[in-house]
C-alpha cells in the first residue's frame, strides 16, 4: 500500500519542490497542484523507507509544511 504526501510550498517552489522529491528512490508518482496543497506526491508504503523520504523531502529547498496520510484501501479506478 503507498503513502501520499500533501506538500505545501513557498510561493514559486512547488515546480523545485516536485521535482526533488520526483527524484527520491520510493516515490511512486509526483503531480503539481492547485488548492490548499501545490504537490501531492505518492510514496512506497514500506515502513523500513519512510523515515528516510520524510527527512530528504523535509530538506528540499522550499517546503513550507509535509503532511503524510497513510494508504489503507486502494479500490481499483474503471475509466
């Protein structure tokens, strides 16, 4: 099951700030968005990994606030 992390940034970093973390080993996938988050990033779920993504995205030049929501459920998306 995989993590998501809502990132919010200083005005002008979320483009900086998603491409950091797109570049960390366990992320899965990395959009940039509008609302109260500029990028929501999903995250391997491997507990042995996630002290290690939290403290290197914690570092990147911008981060304003982290927050990590734990993935549960994944229902599978028909298109």
């Amino acid at each position: 099951m995989a993590d998501f992390f809502l990132i919010q940034t200083d005005p002008g970093y979320a483009g900086e700030v998603a491409r950091a973390v797109a570049s960390l080993r366990g992320v899965i996938n990395v959009s940039v968005t509008s609302g109260p988050y500029d990028v929501v990033a999903e995250v391997t779920g491997a507990a042995e990994q996630q002290e290690r993504i939290r403290a290197e995205v914690r570092r990147a030049r911008g981060l304003s606030r982290l927050c990590v929501c734990r993935g549960s459920d994944r229902q599978p998306a028909s298109i």
